[in-house]
C-alpha cells in the first residue's frame, strides 16, 4: 500500500535528541556531543525523538493539485479593497509585501503561517505530541482551511514540551531554502519557481513563550507587544501577574532583538526576553509584527471561562457579580435553545460541565447566547460590561471590517480592559485582558481573527490523533495517514471518465465532506431542491399563496407545482418548518434581500415549478422590535413573527442561515459573522 501511494523513507527524516539537555543527536553518535553531558542515546526511539516530512513535496502537491495554481493566480491579481479588511491579504503588513519590489509583488511567491500546540499522547503517561503545521496564505479562504491543504511540517515526541529551539532549527532550514532557492514544480509542462516565505504564527501563551524563548504568560515583560512589566498581586490563597490598564511603550523589533542578545550573553532575562528565538533566522520575520493574538485561547478558553467560573462558582459566593444561585435556570435556558446545523454542538449545561466545555461552545455561547440568557439574571453594570466584549469580537471576526468597524471595536476593548479591575479586581487583569488592547492591531495587520486563529489547527490535531494506531512508531503512522489520504484523494479528483467507478464515486463524496447526495437533489434556478415531493394536500393559507405567486409570476394556479422541505444555496443547506425529525435544531430562519434592504423570514416550505425551474420560499416575516440591550451589540435582534398569514418570497432573495435563540418568551436572531469559521 504505501508503494503504491509512493510512500518511502524519503518522505520522514527521523531527529533524536537526548533526553538530558534536548540536544539533537548529531550523525550516528551514540554519546551526546554538548559539553558537560553525559547523555547517551537510547536504543529505542520511541519515547524522545522529532520527525519532520518533506515540506517541499506536501506543497508541491497541494500547488499542482487540479485548478489550485490558478485559483492562487487570480487571487494574486485582483486588487485588494483599500478600505475593508476581508482575509489576510488585506492587512497593512501583508500589503507591505505586496509593493512594488517586495517579495510577494512577484505573484509565482507565497507566505505560510505556521501553529504549534501539545497534544496528550496516552492517559497512562507523560509523552505528547506537538506538531507544527504550515498553511498557505494564498489559497482562496473557502479552501485554504482544509485538511488537505494543511502542511504537517514535523512532530515532536517526547516526556513535557519540547525544546523549542533545538525542534524548530529545522524548520528555519527549511524555510530558508525555500526563501533563498525556492520551489520549482510544472504546471501544465510550464516550469513554476516559487519562493516562500513564513508571515504569521499563532499559538496559545505557553507555546509562545516557547517559540520566542521569553518568560511565561505570568512572568515580567510577558507581553511580546509592549512593555508593560505588570505586578504581583494576591489571587486566593496565592499570587498571580496582573497587568492594570496604562499606556507603555511599544516594542520595537531592533530593540526587542537586542534585549535577546543581552539575556543571552548576561544568561539573565532582559525585558522578558531568555534568549534568541530560533525564528530571529528568518527572512523578514519579525517576533514583535508577526506574531499574533489567538483569540480562541485568549478570549475564548481564557477570559469568556475564567468569567463563566467566576460568576457561577461557589468560590465567588459574596461577590457582587455572583450567581451561582441562579445556574439552574440558565442551564434551563440553555437546553431550550435551537441552534442551526452551522453550530455542530448543541448547547451544554454549565454545571458540572463547564470544564468540558469546548472552544466552539465558548464562542457560541460568547456571540450568540450569553446576553440573552444573562439579561435578566446578571447585574446591569456587569452585563454591560461584557457586551463590550462581545461586540467586539463580533467585529473582528467579519468578513468586511470597515475603519468604522476597527475604531468601534478599539473603543469596545479599552473601555473592557479599563473598567475590568474595578468589577473583577487586580487578579482578573491577567495576560489575555491586556492583549484584547493589541487585538485591533493584530487585525489591522493580517485582517480578521478567523484568518490567523487556531480553530483549524486545532481541529487537524483531533484528526491525526486518529491516525495513531498501536504504541510504537507513532509520529510515522500520523505521516503515513495523512500522505494516504492525500494520496487517494488526489486519484479520485482525475477527470479520467474511463475509471469512474462506484469506489471512485463514494469516495469523493466521502472527501468532500458533502452531507447530502447530490442524486435526491434537482438542479433548479440559483439552487438546489431536495426531496421534492408533489402536493397532494390543501396548503394552509392557500388563497394568501396564490396571490403572492400572482404578483409574482402573473400565474395564480399552484396545481404544476412541487413541494419542498430543503434547498441548498450560498453554500448552505435552507431548511423548513417541514423538516418534522429536525427537533433539536432550527435552521429554517432565513435572511433575505430585497430592495436593498434586509429581511428575515421563517420558511414554512419551499414550493418548486418543474416547468420553469424556480423556486419559491414560503413562510413567514420575523419583525425587529429592538435589541438584546439598548444601543448595543446590534447583531442580536429582539424579533417577533408578524401575522398568521403566509408570505412567498423568490429564492434568489434568500440570503443565509440565522441563529435563533429563544428565552422564554423573547426571540433573538444573529447572522453568523463569516462563513469561513466553522468548529
């Protein structure tokens, strides 16, 4: 099998290091080379060693893989929107690169962003995994994120975390051929030199300060961005690193690289600076620019739950900002909640799973349900204070960022920060509040958070670790993995008409990740229809429908039409109020366009006409009456359905999917912030 998927040893270069100070083990030598230790090298490799894979071969094939080159070709050459953010090409630094005479004005060059985290390998030990992935910045958004556009550059094995700058010299290397020499592969019998270069990398705290060989999240000087020392202060029985609101002075990267060079020779740290990190060595690279902000580790796992802990538990009891009293009634509202198929996750209770609770449920949570369900239950002061946040996010993770929207979002975030000591205290103001003052930054650099956030990278962690069978070799079975998959879906996406077999067929749409099958659908004017079905019944309010149809087509008769519960258009599958087995999920409230304008609707049901292949939703207006608070957070809107006729609407005017909450007797709606960020 691995033969024939041209799998061999020249695919994983295999590094031990020693055990006692990390050094790689240099050539054959079985004693450690470093001065002074006394190291030797195991006769197993099980337990303390890196593989790295070809590099230059994964992106070769992601950059000849059928249509890629070109897609990459006309992204380069369309001219980005000087006054909205909508990828990572849009950003100022990106921009930079962009000029005449920089490095990415030649279009045939590309830029990465790299992560890295730890993965647990076994619950019965201490060894773990941490792998680093590339990605390139040029693939078009809708599919630079998936699996098999990831570039698993290496993984480390071993007892703890790894020795950042032994693991990622080699990566340096790699980056600096690529830099200097370059790719070059065919495209078409045309010879393509592509040079590289690494732009972005994203992490949590502890893995940064791992890379960028600087003091821990809790330490002094811990922040990459500014320097601000911070201060001690009590937090329960012991002390924590508290950061309180004031201006200090940015960075730079001369300054920053010299404060390395300084801890490095005085082996004391210097403005939280341990050494040099190993990324100094690249082309271009700069710690202080290219670096950002991971919102899903900050804001998500760091601040949203450290909140959800201190408003619930029974440690908080006293504070004023505590209702722990009150969790039940939450988690009741909670499991009353409907989300759309676009939320894998239904929502959890918060007691007794919170710790559970997953980075996606956070965000859901933080932009979708938590103002609803706490309007009436958390203190006005704190309620309000935390919809700063959340509005703010909102913001960030649109697809058009507007300067409005960047200024407004940096308004948001310092009042957060400023007022936070004053409702939580000085041990709230820990590393994740003061980056939400460098996040608008980070977003003005390299564009929405969803561009450069770890959810992606996250989620491929999840996905190797299936690949991992038995306990030994394990690093060359997650290789071994992922280059078959690759493999095979590479050979089921050949338009050879001669080799389209069932096998072929299934396993297409087995990588395509598509839900539905494309044979129950009919391919009708600017959609899709599902399960079309006759109308062999009265409809409900059917004198209301045949008006609006002759409105609309200037035809009353509804007997040539056909009955729908689903469509699929804009990428996303429409639901009805038809689809009875759907109890758990309501993903039937619809935005819609017309003259303009927004509207939002609830579709009863689709109507088809065969004939002429249009489609009509049928349903209901969702009416705004307000938001979730006064003059706040607009994207959750406080609606009511309006009447118990029935209204048609044309199927071009449908737009997307809402999020639909309902508390109690209140119903609030949001549009999703992009369409690109999914769990």
């Amino acid at each position: 099998m691995k033969e024939k998927c041209g799998f061999t040893v020249n695919h994983l270069n295999f590094h031990t290091f020693c055990t006692v100070c990390e050094n790689v083990f240099q050539n054959k030598a079985d004693q450690c080379q470093t001065p002074g230790c006394n190291g030797k090298k195991s006769a197993s490799r099980s337990n303390n060693y890196f593989v790295t894979g070809n590099t230059c071969k994964q992106l070769e094939d992601i950059l000849t893989r059928s249509g890629m080159w070109q897609s990459i070709q006309e992204r380069a050459n369309t001219t980005p929107s000087a006054d909205v953010l909508t990828d990572i090409v849009d950003g100022s630094e990106y921009r930079k690169l962009k000029q005449e005479g920089q490095f990415l004005s030649d279009n045939n060059n590309i830029s990465l962003s790299f992560f890295t985290d730890g993965i647990p390998l076994f619950k019965s030990s201490g060894v773990s995994l941490w792998p680093v992935y590339l990605l390139i910045n040029e693939i078009p958004r809708k599919q630079r994120f998936l699996k098999k556009n990831m570039v698993l550059w290496g993984i480390w094995q071993g007892s703890g975390k790894p020795n950042m700058t032994v693991f990622l010299k080699s990566l340096v290397l790699d980056l600096q051929k690529l830099y200097y020499e370059g790719l070059t592969f065919q495209i078409e019998g045309r010879p393509i030199c592509s040079k590289v270069i690494l732009l972005v990398g994203t992490m949590d705290l502890p893995a940064r300060a791992g890379v960028l060989n600087m003091t821990q999240y809790n330490g002094e000087y811990s922040c990459i961005f500014c320097l601000h020392p911070g201060v001690v202060v009590r937090s329960g029985k012991g002390h924590c690193r508290s950061f309180p609101f004031r201006d200090e002075p940015m960075r730079t990267t001369m300054e920053t690289k010299r404060n390395a060079e300084q801890a490095l020779n005085s082996r004391k740290r210097v403005k939280g600076m341990m050494g040099i990190s190993v990324l100094n060595y690249l082309p271009y690279f700069s710690i202080c620019e290219y670096i950002v902000i991971d919102y899903m580790h900050g804001v998500l796992l760091g601040i949203c739950k450290k909140l959800l802990g201190m408003w619930f538990n029974a440690s908080s009891s006293g504070k004023p900002y505590f209702i722990g009293s009150k969790i039940r009634e939450v988690d009741k509202l909670l499991k009353s909640i409907k989300p759309p198929y676009l939320i894998n996750r239904l929502p959890r209770k918060l007691s007794n799973t919170l710790h559970h609770w997953k980075a996606s449920e956070l965000r859901s949570w933080l932009l979708f349900y938590s103002l609803p369900c706490l309007r009436d239950i958390l203190p006005d002061v704190y309620l309000k204070h935390f919809s700063l946040l959340v509005e703010a996010t909102y913001l960030l993770l649109g697809e058009g960022i507007s300067s409005e929207d960047l200024q407004r979002a940096d308004i948001l975030l310092t009042m957060f920060v400023k007022s936070a000591e004053g409702l939580y205290g000085k041990a709230f103001m820990g590393l994740n509040v003061h980056n939400l003052l460098h996040l608008v930054g980070c977003v003005k650099k390299w564009g929405p958070l969803w561009a450069w956030s770890c959810f992606c990278f996250e989620s491929f962690n999840g996905e190797i670790k299936k690949g991992i069978h038995g306990t030994g070799n394990v690093c060359r079975g997650i290789f071994w993995s992922i280059h078959a998959e690759k493999y095979i879906h590479s050979m089921v996406g050949h338009d050879d008409a001669s080799s389209k077999t069932n096998t072929k067929e299934f396993l297409k749409h087995l990588f395509s990740g598509h839900l539905i099958s494309e044979k129950s659908s009919i391919q009708a004017s600017q959609c899709n229809v599902l399960h079309a079905k006759t109308i062999d019944t009265q409809l409900p309010h059917f004198e209301d429908i045949c008006n609006h149809l002759a409105d609309i087509t200037g035809d009353k008769s509804i007997d040539d039409y056909m009955k729908a519960p689903k469509v699929i258009r804009n990428g996303y599958v429409m639901y009805s109020k038809l689809c009875i087995k759907v109890k758990k999920r309501n993903s039937f409230c619809i935005r819609i366009s017309e003259a303009n304008t927004f509207k939002y609707m609830e579709v009863e049901y689709y109507l088809l006409h065969p004939a002429s292949s249009r489609v009509f939703a049928v349903g209901n207006y969702l009416t705004v009456v307000g938001s979730v608070l006064d003059n706040r957070v607009p994207h959750i809107m406080q609606v009511k359905l309006e009447g118990i006729g029935c209204i048609v609407k044309k199927v071009e005017t449908l737009q997307d999917v809402m999020v639909k909450t309902t508390i109690g007797k209140k119903d609030y709606i949001s549009i999703m912030p992009n369409t690109i960020e999914r769990n």
